[in-house]
C-alpha cells in the first residue's frame, strides 16, 4: 500500500528524521533526480518538503499544487518566495534554536582556541618548533564575556561561559530585563559592552541596523588584550575595520566563522594573520545539531499532517485555509 | 641608602612579583650579566634568588655565602642541588598548583579544537577551501569526560567540564572516595575509564606504575569516536600505540601538549594526523599563572626575610634552622 504523503528531503539531512515520520511518509532525496531543477520540476507531486538551501521561487511554488508544507531545516527562509506561498496556502515552518547549543559550543572553543593559540601552536609544533614563550596564553577565569544580542545561540553560550568561570554582560536592546538570567548584566551601548568586556561575541542577525555596527569604535573600545568573536553573519562587522584593528595592534585576536563574502578566499589578508582563527562557517554543523534540525522539521510535517499549525509557523497570517486544503 | 637584600631573578619573570619586594631588596636581572655564568659566579653578592632553569649545582652553592633562599619560579626542581644548599642551611621552596587553572583550560581547549576542527578547518580557510561538510564537529554536552587521576588539576578540569555540560567519570587508585565530589562516577581500572567516556584526560604524574598506561588495550576501549587529551607527561601514553591506533581508525584522535620526546622532532609519525592537534606543552604557560609565580616566588623571599619558612618549602627537615636566624 502506498504511503498516503509524498515528501521531499534535501540532498544531505540526517536519517532520524525522515526515519521519524515514515508511518504515513514516502520520502525522496532531491539526490535521487538528475538533477536540483528535475527534482523542482516534480514538485507538483509532494505533499510536504524539508528544505535546505535550495531556492523556492514564485515558478518553482506555483506548480506545488499538493503541497501543505515547507519545513525548513534550519532557521533562515529567505530562499522561499512568501507570496508564491500564499497563493497555494503553504505553510513555512524552521527549526529555530535547533543549532544553539553548537553555536555556543564553537564559540568557547574559538576564545579558547586564540586565547590558548593552538591553531598557530600546532603548526608550529608539526614544522618541528618549540619555542613554547611565544604561545604564552591567557586563561578565561574571570575574564568577562560581552554578548552581541541575546537570543538562541547568546543563550546557550552564556550558559557555558558562565561554567567555564567568565563573567557575562550583554547589549541586548530588544530583550527584555525579565528574560535575562540574573547573573547576566546589561549594558545600555555597544561600545560600552566593548568598553566593559575582554571578548565579545556577536548574536544578532544581519538587519540594516546592524551592518558594520562593529567598527572602529568599537574595536578601540574593546582594547589591545580584546578578542572578538562571530559566529552570526559575516556583515555585522565591518571587516576592514578589524584587520586594520589588528595590524595596529588594537585589539589582540579574532576568531571568526562567518565572513563578509564566503568562501573567504586564500588571498584575503585575514588568512596570513596569526592572531585570528578562522573555520569556514561550523558554528552550527555537528552532528547532533544536523539531527536535532532534521528530527524538528520531520515533527513540523507530521503536525501539519495531524491538522495542526506547528509552533513555528512563520506565515500563519496567510494560511488560514491552509489547513483545510 | 642601599637596601637591606640583594635578589638575582631570572631572565624572564612577570614583574608583580619583584616589584612587591622593593621596601627591603633590590633585585638584579640575570640579563644584567654578559652570560649566566656570570652572574653565578657572583652569586656571593645575593640573599636570595628567584630561579628558573640556572643550575644551581653544588659547586655554585658552595659559593653563595649569603644565600638564605632559592625561590624556585614554577614545580619542578631538577636544576637545584637541594642536598648542597640543605647543607648550606639555604631554603629551597617552589609554587607548586599556581598553574592548575591554566592547564585545565588547555585541556578544555584542546578538547573543543579536536571536536570542532579548529586547527585542521583554519589551515583548510587559509588555502581557500570552504569545505564545510569536511569538517562537521561534534556537541560536548551530554559527552562523558573521564579523568585519569584525580590531583588539583583535574578537580579544575571536572569543575570546567561539568559547566559545559560534561558528565565525569575518574580512575584513581589513590584517591579516596570520600574526596570526590557528589555527581562524580568512578571506575575501578583504566581500560574501564575509556570504555565509560567519549574522551579521556590524563591527570597523572609519570612513574614507573603509569609509564605506557595508555596502551593498544585503553585505546580500543575508547573507541573509534573517543579521544584522548594529554596535558600531564609525555609517556603515559604509548605513542607508538597510539600512531597505529589513528592508523587504524581505532580512536577518534589525540589532543597531546606533552610528548615522549620533547621536543618531539621534526618528523615525528603523528604529524601525518588531522585527528591530532599537538601544542609545545603549553598548559602551564599563561601570563596568569606566570603572574602567579612571579608573585608566590616574590612572597616566599619575603616569608624568608622574616624569619619564617615558606609553607612549599621542600627541604625542611635537613635545614640548620639556626641559619634561619
């Protein structure tokens, strides 16, 4: 007996989700066709989608007649058109949170990672060095952690920085004072929590009012023993501003997963600077966090299934018939 | 008007230390002299001395007339004839623990770096790859850190670990159970440790009972996904073991700050290894604890200057207490 929805997976999610919801789902890899528009031109054939990066356009969802749901694997929707959507009464529902805690993860490990230098340590060490005075550390304890922003990933990190014995400030305007823990203090300007910090980390998303909002001034503020991290998007800091802050000696390191243009490129003069760590874009990829956002986008299309909109539905306003379809 | 005591420090020591004597002494840098020698060949002129690596045999200290204490700047005292200066009714002391935090942080760090990538995904930005399943990670929390021996660093390392989300498991055969924390397993062998936990650390000093203690057997039970950090001694682990265990793919990597060799040469087979990160035993090496030292070593002089005997002082019962006065 066939299965009574078809469902289409991304080339690459972890198997416990579609595992989860394979009592009333036959699912397919967009892998499975020759190709990415193949797969799009079959689209009319799904009933629910879990979707990765691929691009849904206006053509693309005009010709999804069956479909109830977009569950995006991930946080971020900007590669679906909202209003094509509407049209065909689909819900677009994401897996907010699903990589906190990684994020957090790759944030201690970055400021241990330049406060302890073991990438340029390693390196030396492989070509046969051990000149140990230059790898001279700083330990964490009792320094203090500034938080760009306080949602998901500022959350979990804060959590870890404060296990790990660093105190915790946050410039969060949007957050409540009732929805920050208690040993988390709040500072009132960005500058300031660069001024009151050792480290900063950056957790807002990229919007017109945060582009570039970390430059020069900031970068002076956090001070020659400063290091800053990001793991958000790579526009929220003015990039120039950084190298520059380095070379003078302004602030003391980086670590830095996401950047102004990705892949950063071998000739980008971030990569001859022993003073940043650089990983192409991890905070979010490990494994449990690839299970987490494929298991919460399976249970979104069972809950749509059921006759349910999904805690994160992100277009509710437009699919008020959506369930009836 | 010239101060009452005359101090040789060593070439490099943080300078809180010294300055916190200047009420009674004035201290000499080694660096002042045109080789060590030198300055040992003065070292009739001292009251005291803060040492680092200076030999100080029992030729020289046959010469140190006015020598009331060595302040060893750091744990270990290979370079001291600690039976000569007894005999000369000079005090030995040294700051032992004051670089605890430090190395539990690089134990932290190189635990991250291994899990997220760092080193191997850094060098991989740096050639222009951007290759991001290559180098998907793995979460901490929820993972069982087990710690082989159970002495003040790894108290340090457990209390890091567990505010990260680690769960502890130890072996130590010469811990009593009354000391060990609520929310602590323990085991009873080593090969248990690693079947128990998804990384180990060693925590041990070398002796001839923990010489190889990490073997071919340890190594299997740790397992294709486990890892082994070492920030202890060069030697616990059996390296050549442990080569044919990454060759293998029995353990899922290393994290090693201490070598068999060191330094451990400049072909040695673990550099063929991404699933290695290697730092020149740099645990110890923060301006924290090296703030540290400088202070302890600074204040054992002073303990000295008045008429006491340092709590770290190692040679007290061979002392001619009358000397002291």
């Amino acid at each position: 007996m066939s299965k009574e929805w078809n469902v289409l997976l991304p080339p690459v999610v972890h198997p416990s989700g579609p595992a989860a919801i394979a009592d009333f789902a036959n699912c397919t890899g967009i892998d499975e066709y020759d190709s990415t528009a193949d797969a799009l031109d079959d689209i009319g054939r799904y009933d629910a989608m879990i979707l990765r990066v691929t691009e849904l356009d206006a053509t693309v969802l005009d010709g999804a007649t069956r479909m109830k749901v977009l569950a995006k694997h991930g946080t971020g929707t900007d590669n679906i058109d909202y209003a094509a959507a509407a049209r065909q009464n689909i819900i677009i529902c994401n897996t907010p949170g699903a990589n906190a805690q990684s994020v957090g993860e790759h944030v201690i490990g970055l400021l241990l990672g330049v406060r302890r230098h073991i990438h340029t340590a390693d390196k030396h060490v492989r070509a046969g060095g051990w000149d140990r005075a230059t790898y001279t550390g700083r330990e964490l304890t009792g320094d203090t952690l500034g938080l760009y922003g306080f949602g998901f990933t500022a959350r979990a990190t804060a959590t870890l920085a404060r296990g790990i014995g660093l105190s915790v400030l946050t410039y969060a305007p949007r957050s409540t004072d009732d929805s920050l823990p208690d040993d988390v203090q709040r500072v009132d300007d960005l500058t300031a929590l660069f001024e009151k910090s050792d480290a900063v980390s950056a957790h807002v998303p990229l919007t017109d009012e945060t582009h570039y909002s970390i430059s020069t001034e900031q970068l002076d503020a956090l001070g020659e023993t400063g290091v800053l991290i990001n793991t958000s998007r790579g526009d929220v800091v003015d990039e120039q501003a950084i190298i520059s802050a380095l070379e003078n000696g302004t602030i003391a390191g980086a670590g830095l997963d996401t950047f102004s243009q990705e892949p950063l490129g071998a000739d980008h003069p971030l990569c001859t600077r022993d003073d940043v760590l650089l990983t192409p874009h991890l905070g979010g990829a490990t494994e449990q966090a690839m299970a987490r956002m494929s298991q919460r986008a399976a249970a979104n299309i069972r809950t749509v299934y059921e006759g349910q909109l999904p805690d994160t539905t992100l277009n509710s306003s437009d699919c008020t018939i959506g369930l009836q379809k | 008007m010239s101060k009452e005591w005359d101090i040789l420090l060593p070439k490099q020591i943080d300078r809180s230390g010294p300055e916190s004597l200047t009420d009674f002494a004035q201290c000499t840098r080694i660096t002042e002299y045109e080789r060590t020698d030198d300055a040992l060949a003065d070292i009739d002129q001292y009251d005291a001395i803060i040492v680092r690596t200076a030999d100080l045999s029992a030729e020289v200290l046959a010469r140190a007339e006015r020598l009331k204490v060595i302040a060893k700047h750091g744990t270990g005292l290979d370079n001291i004839d600690i039976e000569a200066a007894s005999r000369h009714g000079i005090v030995v002391c040294n700051t032992p623990g004051v670089n605890a935090r430090s190395v539990a942080e690089q134990t932290i760090a190189l635990l991250f770096g291994l899990r997220r990538n760092l080193h191997t995904a850094d060098r991989h930005v740096r050639n222009g790859g951007w290759d991001r399943a290559a180098f998907v990670g793995r979460e901490l929390q929820g993972d069982t850190l087990g710690l082989m021996g159970f002495g003040a660093i790894a108290r340090e390392t457990a209390a890091i670990a567990q505010g990260v989300g680690l769960e502890i498991t130890i072996y130590d055969p010469h811990h009593a159970d009354s000391k060990v924390p609520a929310g602590i397993e323990r085991v009873d062998s080593l090969t248990e440790l690693c079947a128990q936990s998804d990384a180990v650390s060693l925590h041990a000093p070398l002796t001839p009972e923990t010489r190889h203690a990490i073997g071919a057997e340890q190594l299997n039970a740790l397992g294709s996904d486990g890892v082994i950090i070492n920030t202890a001694r060069g030697g616990i682990i059996d390296e050549s073991a442990l080569v044919d265990a990454l060759d293998e793919g029995l353990v899922g990597g290393a994290g090693l700050d201490n070598f068999e060799q060191e330094p451990p040469g400049a072909d040695n087979p673990l550099y063929d290894y991404d699933r290695v990160l290697l730092t020149p035993h740099l645990g110890g090496v923060t301006e924290n604890a090296l703030e540290r030292m400088s202070r302890r070593a600074a204040d054992n002089v002073r303990t000295v200057y008045h008429g006491a005997l340092p709590e770290s002082t190692v040679n007290r019962e061979d002392l001619d207490q009358e000397v002291l006065q």
